[in-house]
C-alpha cells in the first residue's frame, strides 16, 4: 500500500497492525482481540481524515500511484471491450485509449485518459497527456458512436494536454477545440466522468456531455496548481495555497453548478478497492444512462449548449 | 562612393538605445527600435513604417480600422466580478480596479457592430484587449462572445472575431475553462444558421483561446509574424527541456503547418475582410 503524506498517522497504525499479526502467527499469544481494536481505530481514523481532506490532499490522492485508470474500470464495468486504434491521420495515441463494449448488454463507445501503473507503463502513456492525434481518435470515434447510435462514455484523467513541439506543430489547439465544438452538438448521449486529475484544456477536449460527474478525490479547473503557483506567485512553492484558491474540488464544481454531481468513493479512496469502485462507478452509469435516454433526443443538443450557454458569473450594471 | 552612402538601414551607434522620447509625439519600434512620428506610426495602421512590425493594439483600434463609419459599441454594461474571492500576490479584485482605471476598458473583450465596405456588408466584431489582465478570458469574455453570437443570429450579420490573449483567466478557475465550452458551442448556433464567422489571431493568441473560438473560424487567419500556439513557449521549453526552433508558433508556422488560411497584413485587412465575408455572404 501506498500512503500519502497526510496519511501518515494511519500508516503508523497499519504498521502497528502488521507487527501484531505477525505475532499473532508466530502463535506466541493471541492478539486477535487488539488486532480487531486496531482496525476499528484506523476506521475511525481513516473517516476522519478523509471527511477533512483539504484541496492539496484531494489534488495529491487524485495522483496516487495506484488509483485506477480508464482500463481498470473499463475490465469491470464493461463487458467485450473491444479497443480501437488511431486518428486515421497520423498515428495511435497511447494518452488516451478508446473502443466499444457492451453494459448490461448495450453497446456504448468509451473514451478516456490512461495513464500508467509503472514507469516503463507511464512512460508509453505519456502520462496521461494527450497530443492531438489522441483528441482526433477521440473525435473520429464518437462520429462513429453517433452514426450507431451508442452513448459515448469519456473517463478524464489527465496533468494537461501535451505540451510538446509537434503537439504544437500537429494543431494541439485546433484538435481541443475541434472537439468542444463537436461535442457540443453530438447526436447521441454524452456522459464524462472526472476520475483523477481534470486540467484544463486536456480535459475538456474529451469533457463536454449532457451530464458530467465528478469522483470524490479529484479535481477539475482551468490550471494545476503547480502551474497557477507558478505563473501568479512566480515560485513552484505555493501549490497549496494555489489548490485552496483555485476551489477545484468536486464539492465546489458541484456548488458552482459546473459539473454535475459527485460519485462517492469507498473509504480510503477509489485505491483502496478497486472492486467496489467500479461498481459504484457501474450502477451510476447505468442509471444516467437510463434517465438521459429517457429524457430523448429531441432536444438534447438544445439542452447540453443552454447548460454551457449559462456558465459564467459576471455583473450586469443598470444602464 | 560608400563615404556618402549608407550601407545598413538605421544609425549603427549604440545611441540609439538611450534615448528616451517623450510619448504621444514619437513611436519607438520594439521590433527594430527605429523611432518614428506617431502620426506615421497611426497612418501606418500602428505597424512601424520602417520595418512593419505589427504594433499590438487594442479593440477601439481595430475597430475604427475595419468598420465603417458609425458603429455602435455593445453590451459594455458586462462586468467581472470577483466571485471566488481569489488572491494570489494580489486580490483579483484589486487587479481588476487596477486594469479598469489603467486601460479604460471594462474588460478583455469589446464587441462593436456595425458595417464593412463600400456594400456595407453588416459585421459584429468581438475584439480582445491584451492591455486587460494579459487579454484573459474569464466569465465575461466568455458571456460577450456568445452575447455577440446570440447578436448576429438575431440582426443576420456575419461575425469576426479578434483574439490577442494569453489564454484563460485563472482567477476564474473553472469558470474561465467553462468559457472553452460556452464560446464554441453558441459558434455551432452561428454555423446553424448559416452566418459566416472569421477568426483573427493576432499577436498573442495561447491557450485557452487558441483552443476554443480562434480556431474554429470558418476562415482562420493571422496577423504576420504573431504568437500562436496552446502552450506558453516557456512551458514547452521546460517539458522538452531544449530550446525551441526559429519560428517556432508564428503565425508563419502555423499557416504551414495547415491550421491558418492566410495571413493578412493590417494594411489589408479591411479590404480583406470585406472581400471574404462579400463571397461568403449574409445569407
């Protein structure tokens, strides 16, 4: 298990755990009964902690080396995934994986970020930033959700869009808001679902949906904060400062009426159990799928820009 | 008879960067810092007339350089507000009094209607202003540009607008990155119905605006020589951890690389412009 920082009196506690067990299976006494004390203690102090997550911890655990990607949730959630390759013009993004699979039998197009469970991993997924040949593949398939009538499903998990010389060279802007532009107007069912980190553009390009939600620890806004550190505090040293400012939990995005909800993670975060993450993950789906198809397509284009239209906060002076 | 002839344009002494000239009658060139009369400078579409550096400028300016005579300025009664009480080194709130009384403008973006040409085709323009908080698109740039959509759907005139920003305003958080959403999704409302709609880049035109409105125009085109691109040139010089190539983002590259149109010099632009939204058509 890998611990945070924050987490430390509870890795203290689970070392503690550790050596009664131990002592317990040497059969030199029997410690069941403190070994039950002690898990019922890091319980308690794990909810604790947790209910009391500040911005930078929820920005930290939305980075833990060992929460779950696109592909995790894809292998529990769905069934017969069958992924799918390349922007058809320059090359097969590996930031961002894509493909059709069934839920509960119907077929769906799911698009998300994928970022790397070791280095050798991360490294092939670029860390989870896309160049525009990923935003392309995704556009290319959600063409191809809507010409078969399949809601798209996008799981956002990315640091950014890839900031890098050909990025630039093969349109990383244009490639973004290509994709806004088209997923504004989509004929089929959008759902997005913010699982880790939601920076900025990288996250839009595959963001825009009729609902989007927000797992528990994770962010969303316009920057990193150690990038808005940075450019407004001139120095990397203020990230906490610039993770409390910025107001980018999903308690907030949800309170500004930017997003639409929140999915509750099992305590200790969607690490902690992979299981019972996706099938919390897997029941809300299926219910907003549910609902959305319900409310139909007549005016779900109309709907999904009105939503965006209203986003915004200014003052209108009397004239 | 070179004793008499000047070889190398300008005065080669190091003088030259000394000087300091008053403002209002003299225009010093930041690209070749050769110094000219303002009125030159002004009748030269602010581009300096030695060297044709393309002097930024904000969208009063452009204004009166593209439309005719006798247009209106809308929807200036839009203001920001510092809703997320944000501070940094400063509160957003006092940057905001700040750029209100240093530039004027009550924010990054003004939006004017009015006519182009000698047929008097009928335009919007939505114009930013770098001068405002580095021309960054919080809330209201955002609820401008698609006021100015909403606009020319309502009175049928074609749309242009100018982009000279370092991207999104970050005092906004996540407002300012829903603006990516907004702005571009009134544009499909634009494209429905019909009405053209010319994306201007200018210098500079990153981030958050390069990957929203500026390149969806039905025509992109660029002012020369201007910064283009999504990330900041320092950004990307950390991340690849070398130096950039010459040219590199201009507005010369990303015409090559098939993401610009034309590039069109201040000079021309009304004509330009004029001709473009002539053959396109208010339909």
């Amino acid at each position: 298990m890998v611990f945070m920082d924050f987490e430390k009196p509870i890795a203290d506690l689970y070392d503690q755990l550790n050596k009664l067990k131990e002592m317990d299976n040497q059969g030199e006494m029997d410690m069941q009964e403190m070994v039950a004390t002690l898990e019922k203690k890091i319980e308690v102090e794990r909810e604790t902690l947790y209910k009391n997550l500040t911005s930078w911890q929820r920005v930290q655990l939305s980075r833990h080396p060992e929460r779950p990607y696109t592909l995790d949730y894809i292998e529990r959630i769905f069934t017969d995934f069958i992924e799918l390759h390349g922007d058809r013009n320059v090359k097969d993004d590996k930031a961002i994986v894509a493909g059709m699979a069934k839920l509960d039998g119907a077929p769906v197009m799911i698009i998300g970020h994928q970022k790397g469970h070791n280095t050798k991993e991360r490294q092939y997924r670029n860390f989870g930033m896309a160049n525009p040949e990923g935003y392309r593949k995704a556009l290319r398939l959600m063409r191809l959700a809507e010409k078969f009538n399949m809601p798209v499903i996008c799981f956002i998990d990315t640091p950014g869009a890839y900031p890098g010389l050909e990025a630039e060279d093969r349109g990383q802007a244009e490639a973004i808001a290509r994709n806004i532009y088209e997923m504004s107007q989509l004929k089929t069912i959008i759902l997005c679902y913010i699982i880790g980190e939601g920076a900025s553009g990288g996250a839009l390009g595959i963001g825009v949906g009729d609902r989007v939600y927000m797992l528990e620890n994770t962010w969303y806004t316009v920057i990193s904060p150690e990038n808005c550190s940075t450019i407004l505090w001139r120095s990397w040293d203020y990230k906490v400062k610039a993770a409390e400012a910025l107001k980018l939990t999903p308690e907030h995005m949800f309170e500004f009426n930017l997003v639409d909800g929140i999915v509750s993670e099992p305590l200790g975060g969607a690490h902690s159990d992979y299981d019972a993450m996706a099938a919390i993950l897997k029941k809300h789906i299926s219910t907003n799928l549910k609902e959305l198809a319900k409310e139909g397509h007549k005016n779900m284009i109309k709907r999904r820009i009105e939503k965006y239209r209203n986003m915004g906060k200014f003052r209108v002076l009397e004239s | 008879m070179s004793w008499f002839k000047r070889l190398k344009e300008g005065i080669q002494t190091t003088t030259k960067n000394k000087k300091e000239t008053p403002d209002g009658l003299w225009y010093k060139c930041k690209e070749c810092k050769e110094a000219s009369t303002m009125k030159e400078f002004r009748e030269n579409f602010y581009k300096c007339p030695k060297c044709d550096y393309h002097a930024r400028i904000g969208s009063k300016e452009y204004f009166s350089i593209i439309l005719n005579p006798g247009y209106t300025e809308l929807f200036t009664n839009i203001v920001s507000e510092d809703f997320l009480n944000f501070v940094d080194l400063k509160p957003y709130k006092d940057r905001l009094d700040e750029a209100q009384k240093k530039t004027k403008l009550v924010d990054a973006l003004a939006v004017a209607t009015g006519h182009i040409g000698e047929f008097n085709i009928p335009l919007t323009i939505a114009c930013m202003d770098f001068a405002f908080i580095g021309g960054s698109m919080g809330s209201v740039v955002g609820e401008k540009i698609a006021l100015a959509i909403e606009y020319c759907i309502k009175h049928r005139t074609a749309l242009l607008i100018i982009s000279k920003s370092g991207g999104a305003r970050m005092m906004e958080s996540a407002f300012s990155l829903m603006q990516l959403a907004k702005t571009s999704a009134m544009l499909t409302l634009l494209s429905d119905a019909g009405l053209p709609y010319i994306s201007l880049m200018t210098d500079p035109t990153t981030g958050g605006v390069t990957a929203s409105f500026a390149m969806l125009g039905d025509l992109n085109i660029a002012e020369p020589k201007a910064l283009i691109g999504f990330a900041g040139p320092r950004v990307i010089r950390e991340t690849i951890k070398r130096d950039l190539p010459a040219g590199f983002q201009t507005s010369e590259s990303t015409l090559e690389n098939g993401f610009l149109d034309a590039i069109v010099n201040r000079k021309d632009l009304k004509n330009t412009l004029e001709n473009m939204f002539s053959m396109l058509g208010v339909k």
